[in-house]
C-alpha cells in the first residue's frame, strides 16, 4: 500500500551512534587483572569500535569474516562487541573455560579467520590455533592496540549493513553431541536488546541511571545481550574482568553503585553465603535487581536473598538458540501486590515470554494444557529464535515442520502463562513410565537450612528403569543424614518420587558456563549398586 513508513535497517550500527551521539559521558569501567579499576567512556570506546572495523578492514579482512574473541569481560571485548559487526564482519565469541579439543572443533567448523586475545589466555590458545584457519592473533594490550593503530575512524565511514546480515555468532556448549553454531543477524540482537528492555517490572527496567554488571561472561551467549541494552540506554557499564570470586563482585557493586548484575545460580549463591555471613558488610543499597538464569534459581535463594538482604531477584529463562533471553519472570501489576511467599512462588518459575516470543509445550503432536501440571517439551518462536544451525543439516529435527524449536527443555504451563522449567529431557528422570523433575527437588532440598548445594540426577533402576539420585553439599559445620533429608521433601511430593539414595560430597562438578554438570555426576554415581533399601 503506499504512504507507508521507511524500510529503516534495524542494525548495531545505530545503537553504537546512539551511544557515541547521545551518551558519550556514559562510564564503562573495567576491573583489570591486577584488580585495579579502568575507566572510559561510550564516546571513547565506540571511536575504538570503529577504528577496530576499520582496522579490519585495512588488514584484508573481508565482509561476514569471521572474527573470534577470548577474552573476559572487559571494556576491549565491549569495542569488539560492535567493531566487529558494524564493519561488516562477524563477532565470534569462544568460551575460555572449554577443553581446548572443543575451542579446535569450533573455531575451526565457524571458520574463524583472527582472534582477540587476552594475553593470560595467549597459552590457551596455543593449545588448539593448529587446528584452526585462524591467520592473526591480536592480542589485548599488545598487538589488538598495534592494530587499531593502523586505522583512523575518522576517515572510516560506517558501512551500510542489511538488517538481515550476520552480526555475531556462538557455539552450544554441546553436552550432547557436537557443538552447534548458532548465528545471529543485526536484526534479532537489536530486537533482543528491545525485548529484554521492555522487561520492565514496575520501573525495574534498565535506564540511563542503572549502571549495569554482566557477570555473566561475555562468551556465554553475548553475556544475554546486556552490552547491547545497556548501550542503547546508555547505561554505566561495570565489568568484573577475570575476577568473579563474590568478595570481588561485592566490591563493584558497593563502589560502581551498580543497579543491576546479571549471573547464573551459583554465582548468586556464594554472594549469598558471603553476604549471610558479614551481613551490613557491603552497602548495597544502589542495587535494583539480580538477573539470574541459565539454569534453574532455587526458591530459597529468591526468598533468601529479599528476607535476609532486601535484594530482589529476577529470574530469565533461555538458551544460545534464543540470543538468549525468551521470557523472564517480570511480575504483572497484581502478582506484585500478593503476599511474599506467593509472589516467591512466581518468581521461581521461568517466567513469561517477552513480547514477540511464542510458546507451546507438547507431547508427540498434543500441546499440553496450561495447567501447571502437565509436562511437555517446550517449543518456542520468535524474531529472535534459531531457524537452523551454522552448518549443521542433520540437526533440522530440532524444528518443528510448521517452524517452532524444540527447545529440548521439558516444562509444565502455569494458567497466567509462567514457565516452570521442570528439566532438561537428558536430565527428567523416567520412572515408571512418569516424570520427574529433578528440578523441583533440587529447589525444594536448597531449601534445606544444611544444604548447600543439591543437583539430582537419574540413575538405572531393574525395576523402575529410572530412580533419582541426590547429590548434595553441605553448608560449612552442618550436618544431616540421609533420612532427614528425604522426611524433610516427604510432605511436598509423591512418595515415589523420593530419592533412595544420597551422596554427600565436597562440591559438584560445574560446567564451562557455572552449571551443574549431571553428566560428571552420572558417570560417578550411575555405574554403583544401590544398596539394598
Ligand atoms: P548450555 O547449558 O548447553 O551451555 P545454554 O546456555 O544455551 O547452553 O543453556 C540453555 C539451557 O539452560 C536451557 O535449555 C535450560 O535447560 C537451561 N536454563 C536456562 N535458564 C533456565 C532457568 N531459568 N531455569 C532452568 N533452566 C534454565
């Protein structure tokens, strides 16, 4: 029809103007190796970004390349986040903290062609470049400075991208099978940025007055899009470096004044014993929120956190397929008038999806009822979701023929719409011919005033083909048996769903990313006898 709006390109290019136009005082501060405190600004970093993608350019690199980084969080790895996409090449963020045979795999699959840096981690890379098409290292503070040297922005003119171009990608940590890759548009991380912005529980949102803390690392699905958000509001920037011991994240948060910070569980859970244990410690008093997600928040964390500390926790849900946030439990209006051990209840569920993401959940082809009891895999759509793997033709099962993802995540549906992450499908335990959600009773023993830790796994059973395991830690100088444990989850499930057996341990195996690693635990636990109960 005519008389119709501009076909405007939705690209990072505008936020990185924004930014440099409208915000350039904006602070981005770094916590460097030696745990000093590095500060500049938007104006400053986003004249780097350009003279980065300019850099490139000159260097021969060419349109959609692709360019990787290893690096922590810090105010390089900022310039990179929009040097590399605004000149027309690809951000390729590779995890640290993966074996280097992984690192081989991927850089090579994605074809990387250089590499940022961090020189701590120069030693790492050693370990798998041979394998790789990586051609030129660049190394934080070292040769990545030699290179923007050779580059002035000012002569650089921005190229005009495609919405639809290639901005960045990142590999699943690939627990099952081969890593995939997946790769985002400009479009879907400026839409991302947008849908994570409008979660905006009464005023909670992310303004130009919020300084903002990924702790999530920035090679963890695009640290959930937060250096974008926080970009195009303009919002302070702290970012923790390598330090992501709590005292150290404690410390940015009372000094930077942060209003928000942005983690998976474990990471809130030894700030939380650090802060149950010097209570009044750290003013704290700047602070909004805490994101969490990534795996799932247990109740009495949430509850822990506000009782004992007057902190709030916002839980997200998502995944690398989803940028990665799809939904987040921001409260409507009236949940957030209930009485706390209700709203508590809310908040420890997925939350409900930001606009413009879809949800089902089903069983073979029948969509299960929202009715906070029935479970189903959860299928997701929206601007900002997957349609296929980098390369990868025999992962096109994962969607569905009429265009949803399968997200590989079994949930039940409550009737306002929030998702209850009941398990991952490798990790329910099948018992009987029915579920169980490890993660309910992971929460619920958390819940345990003795229990640091607790991850549930499925191990073989003759007679019921699965039965659940406990793994559990316990909090410093406190001790349960076996039996308390299971009197104490009695009155909250069905009997069969008790775990029969427990092993108490010193800690649980955690992944690249923070999260507990079932697969370490199976390998340990499954292949024992279970004593006769
Ligand atoms: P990986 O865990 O393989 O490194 P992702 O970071 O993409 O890859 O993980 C996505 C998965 O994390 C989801 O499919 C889901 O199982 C889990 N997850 C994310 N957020 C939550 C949450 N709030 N509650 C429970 N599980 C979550």
């Amino acid at each position: 029809m005519d008389g119709l709006m501009m076909d405007f390109q939705l690209t990072l290019t505008h936020i990185l103007r924004r930014a440099e136009t409208f915000f350039g005082e904006g602070e981005i501060v770094t916590r460097l190796p030696d745990k000093s405190f590095h500060r500049t600004n938007y104006r400053e970093t986003m004249r780097r970004a350009r003279q980065l993608a300019a850099a490139l350019q000159k260097a021969g690199f060419e349109r959609g390349d692709r360019i990787a980084t290893l690096c922590w969080n810090h105010y390089q790895h900022h310039e990179a986040y929009f040097g590399i996409p605004c000149g027309g090449f690809v951000l390729h963020t590779l995890n640290l903290r993966l074996h280097p045979h992984d690192l081989a795999y991927i850089a090579d699959h994605a074809g990387d062609r250089a590499v940022i840096v961090d020189r701590s981690l120069l030693p790492l890379l050693d370990q798998f470049r041979e394998q790789t098409k990586i051609e030129h290292v660049y190394v934080v503070e070292d040769s990545y400075e030699e290179l923007l040297a050779t580059a002035d922005p000012d002569d650089w003119e921005d190229p005009r991208l495609d919405e639809r171009e290639a901005a960045a990608m990142c590999y699943t940590s690939g627990t099952t099978g081969r890593p995939k890759g997946v790769v985002y548009s400009h479009r879907s991380s400026v839409l991302h940025a947008f849908g994570v912005g409008a979660n905006n529980p009464l005023g909670l949102g992310v303004t130009v007055n919020d300084p903002i803390m990924p702790v999530v690392p920035m090679f963890h699905a695009n640290a959930w899009g937060y250096p974008y958000l926080a970009t195009m509001q303009g919002a302070k920037l702290v970012y923790p470096g390598p330090h992501l011991d709590p005292e150290s994240l404690l410390e940015n948060m009372e000094q930077e004044k942060v209003a928000w910070a942005a983690g998976v569980p474990t990471i809130w859970m030894g700030i939380l014993h650090l802060l149950d244990e010097s209570p009044g410690k750290w003013d704290l008093s700047s602070m909004k929120a805490m994101l969490v997600g990534g795996a799932a928040v247990p109740r009495a964390m949430i509850a822990g956190y506000e009782s004992r500390h007057g902190l709030r926790i916002v839980q997200g849900w998502g995944m690398t397929e989803t940028s990665p946030v799809a939904s987040t439990a921001a409260l409507p209006y009236d949940l957030e008038q209930v009485e706390e051990e209700t709203r508590w209840d809310y908040q420890a569920m997925a939350g409900m999806p930001l606009p413009f993401v879809e949800i089902r959940a089903r069983v073979g082809d029948e969509e299960i009822p929202w009715d906070a009891e029935a479970m189903g895999e959860l299928e997701v759509r929206g601007p900002w979701v997957a349609a296929s793997y980098y390369e990868a033709p025999e992962a096109a099962d994962r969607w569905t023929d009429d265009g949803w993802f399968r997200t590989g995540d079994i949930v039940s549906i409550h009737p306002r719409g929030f998702i209850q992450i009941k398990d991952r499908s490798k990790d329910v335990i099948k018992s009987g011919g029915e579920w169980i959600s490890s993660v309910d009773l992971e929460n619920a023993l958390m819940a345990h005033s003795a229990v640091a830790e607790a991850a549930v796994i499925a191990i073989p059973d003759p007679k019921w083909s699965e039965r659940p395991l406990a793994v559990v830690v316990l909090k410093n100088g406190e001790t349960v048996t076996a039996d308390e444990l299971r009197e104490f989850l009695a009155p909250q499930f069905a009997k069969w769903w008790l775990p029969e057996r427990f092993e108490f341990v010193d800690e649980i195996p955690k992944t690249s990313v923070g999260k507990f690693r079932k697969t370490a635990l199976r390998d340990q636990f499954a292949s024992e006898p279970t004593p006769a109960n």
